[in-house]
C-alpha cells in the first residue's frame, strides 16, 4: 500500500509542539495544541546585515558567506582596502598592493586570489595577488592578457579568469573572449568564451566552471559551462542583469544577483527567478554560494550596506537596533547595569546639574528606583539590577571616591575608591569588579586597575596605555575595556586576567568614546559614543580576534547608559547626548534563526 511514509520514508508525526530542528526537513506532523497540520518549506530572501566600514562600488569579493572578503573598488577614487567578512560584519584587513577596481577573483578567505581589474583611470592591469588570510602578496607572474571585470571561478591554486575589458582604453576598447587558467604560480591560456562579454558571474572550478550574464557590451542573458578547456553554450538567464553580480561553488548551482533585475538561481539545467535584493544595486560586490550569499556595496556614491541571501528551511532576522522605552528622565553620562529585561541606570546630568535618580528596565518600561546618596555624572557601573554598583564620578567639581551599593530598592554606600576618579570604566558583579582608568583631574588619564571584593578596593596591575571614557565588559577574571580616550582618541582595546593586562586587538578605524556596551572578554559590544570630533551612530562588535561591524544605532549620541551585564546579542542603550540629553532607549536584537513553518490547508 502506498502511503506518505512509503513515499517520503517519514510518518506524518501527533505532536503537542512544533520541532525546532533540521530534522523537521520534509516531514508533515499534526500540531495536536494548534489543531493543524504542519510542515517545513524551504524559504529563499534577502536580509540586511552590517555595514561595510568604507563605502565601495566595483569592489572583488570572494569566500563564503561566513568567512568572506571584500578588497579593492571605488570610492569614487581606486582604493587597496581589504575586509573580512564573518557571517555578522566587517573587519579591516592589510591592503592590496596594487589599488584597483572593477577587479574579480576566487578562493577562500585564508587562500584567496585577485587578477586584473583598473587603476586610475580605468586603465587595465594584470596584477595578481595572493592571500593568506592577513597579508596580500604580488605574484611575480600576472594574467598574460591585462583586463578588468572578467568572470571568476575556482580555487587559488587553481582558478579561471575568463572575458572582461581587455582592451584599453575604457569605453572605446573592446571586451574579450579569452580564457585563462591559473595553477597557483603562473597563467596559460585557456579555451575561449563562445561570445566576448565582461562583468559576468562565475561559478565552479577550473575543469567545470559557469560563467553568465554580462556585457557584450550591451547586457547579456547568456549562460556558458566550461569542462576545462571547451566553453559550451546552455540555457539562458531569463533576464539580463547589468551591472549585477554571480557566484557559486558548482557548475550546477549558481546565483545571478544584484544590478537592476530580478535575482535567478541555476539547478544545473535552467535559471529561475528567486528572492531579489532590498536595494536595486549596479556595481555591486558580492561572494558565496547558491544558498547562502553576500551583497555589498555599489550605488553612486558608493554604498557600505551590505545584504546576504539564504536558501533554506530557516527563516534568518537579521541582527538590528528597536526603539525600546523612554526614560523618565533625559540625562547624559549615566551608568547602567543589568540585563535588557531587567536594567537600571543611575545618576547622570540633566539639563544643567547632576542627578542622582535611577530607573529600573523591563524590557520595556521604565519605572522609579531608589536615588544614589550622591548625584554625580561619569560615573560607571556594573552587576545586576537587584545587586549593581556605582563608582566614581563628579558633580563637576572634585572627582569622587565614592562607591554606592543597590539591593532591588535602595543605595548604600560600599568602600570607597583609592583615588577620586571620573570617567573610568567597570566590569564584573557587585562583589567582584573592576574598575580601571579615568581621569583623576581634568584632563589627567590614569592607567590604573582597582579590585572590589564587596567591601573594599585593592590595587591591581596598570593598563598597557592611559584611558578614560572607555567600555568595559566581563568578569573579574575576564574582562575587556574598548575604545575612550587618553586624551586623544583611541582604537584599541585591553584584555585582563585577573592579574594581568594584556593589549588587545585593534578596534575599527573610527574611535568610540563615552559610549555604551556590553557582553563578555570574547564576545562583546561597543555602541554609539563620540568618535573625537563628532557623535557617532557606529556599533563594533568583539569575538575573542578581532572587532567587526554591526548595525548602527538609529541616533548618534554620547554619555549613554547600558545593560552593561547583558550578553552582547540582547542589551540595551539609554539617555545620552544628542547635543541636549536625552530619554530615548535603544534595544539591541543579535541575528537569529528559526525553521520556517507552514500550516498545511485544503486550499
């Protein structure tokens, strides 16, 4: 007898709730709770990720959706920047040697490959260059024929450059059919492209490579599969797709995307129309797979968003900021603690004095605490919202000692600081902090660390530089303090032990300052703040190497509380300055993923 168990190899399942897993995959169950049944369908879209660091159009970009990499392009100028890609933002790399645009290439991020492309103005070049996960080097030996925007397939020791402008100069040159294969030292010619066209998608690897779309020079809709040394013509894009961008690891499954029509993704056989992007975008850099690809930058000027698509059972939200609850009071250079769900800030300065209220988060309201003994601003804080702490700070006079403990409903005072200090930075728990640098007096910076054992401060070993106004984040044992000034602007960060400090990774270029943060030693965040000459909107994140892009804050402001012992994928920011103070909450929502459930019907 036939029956859908005999057919799929899988019994429609009675369950009270619905599975959470990839094993769900193909299978049909009835939901006993919600009278349905019920199964998983493959879900194909665009989502919006990180910005870029530098805005770019006709940049390369290769490697995985996770593990990515983006170097050269426009700005309008040509440019050598290099960044990395990891499944969540940006990160700055070393630059290539040779500055160029419109330059294409393959691989992997720690075994990547760039050739050709155009330097300043638009005049072609063989270049080639190696990398090897940090640092870009010159091959002695380039393409043999100097193009730019050729298709690209393969891997770095074994890779395809085929088509492209290839006779300068641009626009009166000519596009070419040529084909040439790279082994990891040199280039040979290779079998040629049935039709001349640049700017075309590639996929798969040397012996068995896809090239499609393009500009002949007018936009193109045909498809060639290559079988290592004869380029054979085979079905057609349904539409042509100037300016956009391809990618894939197998001649059977390819993705066409971005420039001004819609996105097709290839079976082997034939392309179909699939999810397109947000944002129409000619120029566009991308990389990745026929399931799970990125898109960046393009546009003029040049763009720094970036989007990735997915082809699964999963439904990806993509990480991003909400507008959360207003606080009862607009104030600047507050403190905080907690978690999203259950927050508190203190103290602070309003419009024209100190404070020393503080206000207590739900996750989205906020209600009355206890007031501190003293009202100050710069102070800094930590540990929960029934067992937080505050130290330092001033009124704008004398920089205070002072140490202030809350049980859920009340300060008390706790020891007092060794040193008066403001602007200094604290991680850890009521019982067991740290709180380190700041200033001792306008503008001294000190590089001092102090540790609380709930009752009393003793010194620890000093920061590897002076800062104040920075973020810390984590434990005792494990912490990390991010950015601030000493004072001019900095952009590192230092990593303690408990004992030790030890210099951290470097931060993104642009400095953050008296802004917010969150999270642990190895997986932190870094909101908003001033970057030395203006207040920035800009969020880094930290995961144990390296900082790296996140979506920024929809209000650029400095002197902002936080949940400042939340985890950095769910926190919150609060108050600041805008140029006045200010009430407004931030909530903070890492990226995520669920199957993508469908109810079955009869229609």
């Amino acid at each position: 007898m036939t029956n859908y168990k005999n057919i799929f190899g899988k019994p429609v399942k009675f369950l009270a709730t619905d599975p959470d897993n990839a094993e769900a995959e193909g299978q049909i169950w009835y939901n006993s709770t919600s009278d349905a049944f019920k199964s998983v369908l493959v879900n194909e879209a665009w989502s919006s990720s990180a910005n870029k660091i530098d805005p770019v159009q006709w940049a390369g970009g290769l490697g995985s959706q996770t593990a990515g990499l983006s170097y050269g392009g426009e700005q309008p100028a040509s440019q050598n920047l290099t960044e990395e890609y990891n499944g969540s933002g940006w990160s700055s790399s070393s630059n290539l040697n040779t500055g160029r645009n419109r330059v294409r290439g393959c691989g992997s991020q720690t075994a990547g490959l760039a050739f050709g492309g155009a330097t300043p103005p638009l005049t072609n070049t063989d270049a080639t260059e190696l990398y090897d996960g940090s640092t870009w080097t010159s091959n002695p030996t380039g393409l043999s024929s100097a193009r730019f925007t050729p298709g690209a397939a393969g891997t770095q020791t074994s890779a395809l450059a085929f088509g492209g402008y290839g006779v300068a100069p641009f626009p009166s040159g000519s596009v070419v059919t040529s084909t040439e294969e790279f082994n990891g030292t040199s280039w040979t010619a290779g079998g040629a492209l049935n039709t001349a066209r640049s700017n075309m998608g590639g996929a798969g690897t040397q012996t068995a490579a896809l090239g499609f779309a393009g500009d002949e020079p007018a936009a193109s809709t045909k498809t060639e599969s290559y079988d290592g040394s004869t380029w054979t013509n085979v079905n057609a894009l349904n539409s042509t797709n100037p300016g956009g961008y391809g990618c894939g690891t197998s001649q059977t499954a390819a993705l066409s995307f971005g420039g001004t029509n819609p996105a097709e993704i290839w079976d082997g056989t034939n392309w179909a129309v699939t999810a397109s992007m947000a944002t129409a975008r000619p120029s566009l850099g991308g990389f990745g797979s026929s399931s799970a690809a990125v898109g960046f930058g393009a546009g003029s000027p040049p763009l720094t968003s970036t989007e990735e698509y997915n082809r699964s059972i999963n439904v990806i939200t993509a990480a991003a900021w909400s507008a959360g609850g207003n606080l009862g009071t607009a104030r600047k250079d507050l403190a905080g603690a907690g978690i999203l769900t259950a927050g508190i800030v203190f103290g602070g300065k309003g419009p024209g004095t100190a404070v020393n209220n503080s206000e207590e988060y739900d996750g989205s309201t906020w209600t009355a605490g206890g007031n501190l003994g003293t009202a100050r601003e710069h102070l800094d804080g930590c540990g929960t919202q029934t067992a937080s702490l505050a130290s330092g700070g001033s009124d704008g006079g004398p920089h205070f000692t002072a140490v202030e403990e809350y049980n859920g409903s009340a300060w008390t005072g706790g020891g007092a600081l060794p040193t008066g200090t403001d602007a200094g930075s604290s991680f850890g728990i009521q019982t067991s902090a740290v709180f380190t640098g700041g200033r001792t007096s306008s503008p001294v910076y000190v590089d001092t660390t102090f540790e609380y054992n709930g009752s009393a401060w003793t010194s620890g070993n000093a920061q590897p530089s002076t800062r104040g106004f920075a973020v810390g984040a984590g434990i005792l044992t494990a912490g990390i303090v991010m950015g601030g000034n000493n004072p001019g602007t900095l952009t590192t960060s230092a990593l303690y032990d408990g004992t030790n400090w030890t210099s951290g990774a470097s931060m993104l270029p642009t400095n953050q300052q008296n802004a917010g943060g969150s999270g642990t030693q190895t997986a932190a965040i870094i909101a908003a703040g001033y970057n030395g000459t203006a207040n920035t909107a800009q969020v880094q994140a930290y995961d144990g190497t390296s900082f790296f892009t996140q979506p920024s804050v929809s209000s650029a402001r400095r002197g902002i509380g936080d949940s400042r012992n939340a985890p950095s994928s769910s926190m919150f920011i609060a108050g600041g300055n805008t140029g006045v103070e200010v009430n407004a909450t931030e909530e903070f929502t890492g990226e995520s993923t669920a199957l993508n459930l469908k109810t079955l019907t009869t229609s």
